[in-house]
C-alpha cells in the first residue's frame, strides 16, 4: 500500500490526483501546513493505531451527543384534546379555546379538567404533590380524586385550592369570579382572607377583595345580593369618595332573618366579616342552630379570636381546622416560592 495519503512518499494513485486538483484551491497555505520531522515518522502500525484511537474518539463523542438527546430531561407537559385533535401544553405555555372549542386534560394522574369556550388558561407548573394553573379568564371544571392540597388554580382575585372535590370555576377579565363546589370542597385564598366552600354552596370572588362569602346554592337571589353588599360594596365609588364603611346593618338583617341551619357556613364566616359592632348579631343567629362550645365567648368572637372562631367551626361537624390552618400555611408557603 502506497504512504503517498500521509507523507507524498511514492506515486499518487491517479484518482487520488485527481481529487487533489480539484480541491486544491481549498488547501490551506503553505505556511499552515503541518510538516513531519524524518526522526519522528509514524510506523504504518502507529498510523492504524492513530487511526483507531480518532475514531474511537468521535464515536464516544457522537455517542454522547445521542445519549444527551435521548435522555435529555424533557420539558413538563400535559396533553390537552380539542376535538379529534392532541398537542402538549408544555409548563410555562398558555392554552385559549376559541368560542366553539372546549378542551380536556389530565392533571398528571390525579384528575382531570375540562376548559370551556372563550377560555385562557396557563400551566405554570406540575410536580408531585403541586400542581398549578393559573386562570386568566373563562369557565373550567375540575374533578380531582387525589389527596387535598395539590391542586392549584391561581385567579386575578384569588387562589383556588382542591380539596379533592368536583368544581367549575368561572373568572371575567376583571377578576370578578365563582366556584361552584359540587363534590367535596374548595378553599379560596388571597391575603389573610380565606374562604371553605363545602359541595353545594358556591363562593364569589373579586378583584382587590378576594374571597366573599360562601353560600348555599339553595339561598334566594336576595340573600346573595345582601351578602356581596357586605363583603363587597366598599368598592363602590360612594365609599371611594367618602372612605367610610357603607351601613351594611340592612344587609346584614335580611341574612340573618332568611338563614336556617343549612346555613352555618354562611354565618360562621360572617363571624369574623361584618364589624365589630354587628357580630353580636351573627352571634345569636348562629348560635340558635350550632351552641358555642365551653370557652368561646361573645367577647371574643367580637374581638375576632381565631382560637375561638376556630372552635366553633369544629363544633360543627365539618373538620378539624388544625387541618385548614396546615393547609393554609402550604398556600402561604407554595405562593411565596413563586414571588
């Protein structure tokens, strides 16, 4: 075998010439060139060897560049079905749903959502145990048969909380919104303010104010109204004027005078919404369905003890509040990881 390939020693092979004039013009110039030193011209055995060594070389290279690409950690995505058609909505990416599509997508393997037309809604991040969207506008429905606390749905106004329950929750682009609770229960969540809306109630929402109260789906439209006048009202462009709290005493009467014991909830969250001087009246109402347990007192309801308040709550068969305030201090938690 000719060296002519390594070291111009003996006759070119004709086409090996031939190649040479044609690709001449992209040699390198002459002052580039490597040259070998006669004392240290290679064998032909530590050419072959050299040889082998660069190709093991690029194999471990471009193995390892196909190793990377098919191991690569790959980008947390659910896939999202509209009509016969599939993609991923990867975390970080919004999904829109125009005024004649609704969209289906699992929550990881622990529940699934519904996405009515004209919605937006963004995966902001999915991981064992935390799971979050974030509700821009539009109506969605929710079923989730895991364990409370790991499903988050984040809302101009609020933050919704599964508490392994089936819901819908709408929003406008003003963060005015309601869940409306069908199986088990929903916590909402904004600042201090927190609301628990058990199945068959629903719970409005709105921008600056968060959570109002909770209600029974049963109760009259009247009812509803007097309770937005008294968690909502001071919105109104009277009050901006005036920075006086609006006289919600009439409001506040025609609850209490239409409530009955299906409406416990309801009144227990007043206990801590309506002033001061209008607890004493939530007081009694209340207390003519569920009794105050030993140790809570007027004086302090009116004074806003949450020991107390928490107390009462147990008193009426609907959970432990230890389990509501761990819960609360994970959404306090999760929200400021993402600030």
């Amino acid at each position: 075998m000719s060296d002519y390939l390594w070291d111009k020693d003996g006759d070119p092979d004709p086409e090996i010439a031939r190649l040479e004039r044609l690709l001449g013009r992209f040699a390198q110039p002459s002052s580039l060139r490597f040259e070998l030193h006669p004392s240290v011209r290679q064998s032909r055995g530590s050419r072959w060897f050299g040889a082998a060594l660069l190709a093991a070389s690029l194999a471990i290279v471009v193995g390892g560049v196909t190793f990377a690409l098919r191991f690569r950690p790959s980008v947390p995505g659910w896939t999202v079905t509209i009509a016969d058609r599939q993609s991923t909505l990867a975390v970080g990416n919004w999904l829109e749903t125009g005024k004649d599509e609704r969209a289906t997508f699992n929550v990881a393997n622990i529940g699934q959502v519904t996405i009515e037309p004209n919605t937006r809604l963004r995966l902001l991040d999915t991981r064992a145990g935390a799971h979050r969207v974030a509700l821009a506008h539009g109506t969605m429905r929710a079923t989730i048969w895991a364990p409370p606390n790991q499903f988050f749905v984040e809302t101009p106004s609020t933050l919704a909380v599964d508490l392994g329950c089936a819901y819908t929750l709408t929003m406008d682009e003003e963060g005015a919104g309601l869940v409306n609770v069908l199986v088990g229960w929903v916590g909402f969540k904004w600042r201090d303010r927190e609301s628990f809306i058990p199945a068959g109630s629903s719970c409005p929402t709105r921008a600056r104010f968060g959570p109002g109260t909770p209600y029974n789906d049963r109760v009259s439209p009247e009812y509803r109204e007097a309770l937005a006048t008294i968690d909502f009202t001071p919105d109104s462009p009277d009050f901006v004027k005036s920075a006086q709290p609006p006289d919600t005493s009439m409001a506040l009467a025609l609850v209490l005078n239409q409530s009955t014991e299906r409406d416990e909830v309801t009144l227990w969250h007043l206990l801590s919404r309506v002033p001061p001087g209008q607890r004493d009246r939530v007081f009694d109402r209340l207390a003519a369905f569920a009794a105050p347990p030993a140790g809570v007192t007027r004086e302090g309801i009116r004074d806003g003890n949450r020991q107390m308040l928490d107390a009462w709550w147990d008193a009426l068969g609907l959970g432990s509040t230890s389990l509501w305030r761990t819960w609360s201090q994970q959404w306090k938690d999760t929200t400021a990881d993402r600030r």
